[in-house]
C-alpha cells in the first residue's frame, strides 16, 4: 500500500517481534475492529528467521496469508534481526518513524517477559513504548526521516499469557472475540513453518481454553484480554457498562 500508506491517520497499529505473535495474542480483536470498519494496520518487528523449518519467504507468505483470513488491510515489515532484537535507539526511531507516517489513535502492542520462548518479545514490549515516546518528539526530524510528530494518544497491550511475570495492570477489558475465533484459529493455521499437525492443534488448544476463559469471566463465548499502562476512564458509566454482557457466563456455552 505504502504511499506512504495513503497519507491518513490509522485506527490501529498493532506491533508484535515476529509474525504470527499478533495472530496468537489479539488476532480475535484485529479481525473484529476491520469487521467494526477501524482501520487497522500489522506491523512485524522482524521476518521471524532463521528457525529450524522455516525459510525467509516461506514467512513472508504465511504472514499474507494470515493478514488476508484477518482482513487487515496493511502489514508492514521493520525487518529488525530476529534472535537479536533489541531496544535500543535505532530501533526505536525507525519504528517511531512508522507512528509518526500512519498516525494511529492507538498502538497495540504485545508484552510480557517469556524466558521459555524468544527474549525478542521482552525487548518488543520496551521497544514499542519506547517508539511511542518517540513519535512526538520534535526538533528531532532527521532521526524520524523528516517526517513530522504525531502524539499517539492510547497505548494498550496484547499480554502473552504466559509471561513470566504477574502484573497488575492499571486498567484491563475482555474484547468480545465470538464472531471471529474461529478467523483466529485459522490465521494461526496459516504458519506451518511454526505449526505442525502435533504443534497446531496444541497451540489451538491452548487458545481455545484462554478465549473461553476470558470470554466466561465478562458474558462471552469467547474473548481476548487487551490491559493499559493507566485507568480506563469514562464520562458516562452506565454507556461505558452497556458495551459488556450482562451475565458473568455465556448464556450459551460454546460447544
């Protein structure tokens, strides 16, 4: 798309350290704010490779095909190394660079410590702040390839849910992700290169049971858990209450 992204300002630019993480972690969201008519926006810190059955452009493809089953209209690659991502200055202007062209109202990002998986996304989640800080600085123009600020005005996270770390988050929602779990399910289908028949349906199953773990916990059949580095605030409680279910589990359980 690029031109440069048909100079308008974004709904959404959701952030991961490689493709696939923003499938995994709030990919349900993603699809249900494109059905909602938001602007949405992909961005991979790095193309993922090397791993042991994967291929540069066996990655690239996967990450189109996961971004069609989305209906996100816009990925884009930082092409940052993977296995070495780090936050540092760098990074953070060329990913500030990208804020400060597509000009989102808010940037979601993933988070969350995983000493069982890849240090790249510990160094997204500081990295992705970091950019956010960066993208309205000014008389810093040459750093941002001339491009002018733009102050991000919400940042949210996508949490891994199995960060090593127990947070308490100032402010958490339950997204209502029933109409497009199974979108989800098959965007994460999309990486065989990661998932394998055995691999697949474990990640599927572990999906699954946090979705509807989530979703029970606000009156949904499925749901994907977004947290904010502040409170939630509201002008209108009760308009504010009106947009969650009434009920503490679905009516109809799924299955």
């Amino acid at each position: 798309m690029p031109l440069w992204a048909l100079e308008k300002p974004w709904d959404v630019v959701a952030v991961g350290a490689h493709p696939d993480d923003l499938e995994i972690l709030c990919g349900g969201t993603l699809a249900g704010l494109v059905a909602q008519g938001k602007s949405v926006a992909m961005v991979d810190l790095t193309d993922g490779e090397p791993t042991p059955r994967g291929t540069r452009q066996s990655r690239i493809e996967e990450s189109i095909a996961a971004q069609k089953e989305l209906g996100v209209p816009l990925r884009l690659l930082l092409d940052l190394p993977n296995r070495n991502l780090m936050d540092e200055p760098g990074n953070r202007y060329q990913l500030a660079t990208i804020f400060r062209r597509l000009r989102p109202h808010l940037v979601l990002g993933i988070a969350g410590r995983t000493p069982a998986g890849s240090p790249d996304h510990h160094q997204a989640h500081l990295l992705i702040e970091a950019a956010r800080f960066g993208s309205q600085l000014s008389q810093w123009e040459e750093r941002y390839a001339m491009t002018k600020p733009w102050r991000i005005p919400h940042l949210a996270y996508a949490p891994f849910p199995f960060d090593a770390e127990e947070r308490i988050w100032h402010g958490m929602c339950i997204v209502d992700i029933s109409k497009t779990f199974e979108r989800k399910l098959r965007s994460v289908a999309c990486y065989p290169s990661q998932f394998d028949g055995p691999r697949l349906a474990k990640i599927q199953h572990t999906l699954t049971g946090h979705a509807i773990y989530w979703g029970s916990r606000t009156g949904f059949s499925h749901g994907e858990r977004i947290c904010f580095p502040t409170p939630i605030g509201t002008d209108n409680l009760l308009n504010t209450l009106s947009g969650f279910a009434q009920t503490p589990a679905p009516v109809t359980l799924p299955g």
